[in-house]
C-alpha cells in the first residue's frame, strides 16, 4: 500500500509588518466622513443651486472630500442644518464624530475637519421632489 499523499502545503509567512503596505485613498476618507456626518439628525446634504435657486432634494447626503498627507487627513464638508438647531452645536457634533468614525475605520489620525454650512432648511419643508 501506498501512503497517502498531503496536498496541503506548509507556508511559512513572513511578519505581518513585513508582508506589504496598506494604502488608503481620499475616496475612501470622504465616504467615511459623508456617511458618519449624515449620522448627525440634524445634517443633510445642501441642495443643488442652479442661478442661486434650489433645485433637487434637500435630504441628500453630505457633501465631502478628504486629503490624505504623511499618514494624516483632513477633511471638508458642506452639509445644511435643519432649524432650529444651533449651527455651533451640530457642527461641534459632526466635527467630533467624523473624526472618531474616520479614526476607528482607516486607523488615520484626523487633523482637521472643515465645515460649511451651505443651507439652513426649515423642518417643514417638504424633502421629496418636487411636483409641478
């Protein structure tokens, strides 16, 4: 009789700090921070303006983009406040949880998250489009 044959191999490995990099992209970072800024109940995204006017949804995700530099990020936002909460309060809310979610998800230190806020919207307006 014949012996049987393994055909799973030993595979050594090198260290893990040794076996390559790990490169995360500005995308990546931006799609963090919209999606932990829009967490925040009182965010959404700014309408579209053509000529100065509202067009579109006012309930759209944050807008962002993100700058990675020496292992660092920094991000801006656009986002609209809902009235009547406080433009300083949410900011400081967002600003704090973008920078825990970025941290916690690529493990890069944040910098700096700028905000704008490009619209304020009334509770009351209506959010779905627009019927004419």
């Amino acid at each position: 009789m014949t012996e049987p044959v393994s055909l799973a191999k030993t595979v050594e490995l090198d260290d893990p700090g040794q076996r390559g990099g790990l490169e995360i992209e500005n995308r990546v970072v931006e799609r963090i921070a919209a999606t932990a800024a829009a967490e925040i109940d009182a965010v959404s995204g700014p309408p579209r303006r053509v000529l100065g006017a509202s067009i579109g949804r006012i309930d759209s995700p944050p807008r962002a983009s993100a700058r990675i530099v020496a292992g660092r990020a920094s991000v801006h936002l656009q986002v609209c406040v809902r009235w009547p909460h406080g433009i300083r309060t949410v900011c400081q809310q967002v600003r704090d949880h973008v920078t825990e979610r970025v941290t916690t998800f690529t493990g890069l230190p944040v910098t700096a998250v700028d905000i704008t806020v490009a619209a304020l919207s009334d509770v009351s307006t209506p959010t779905g489009p627009r019927v004419v």
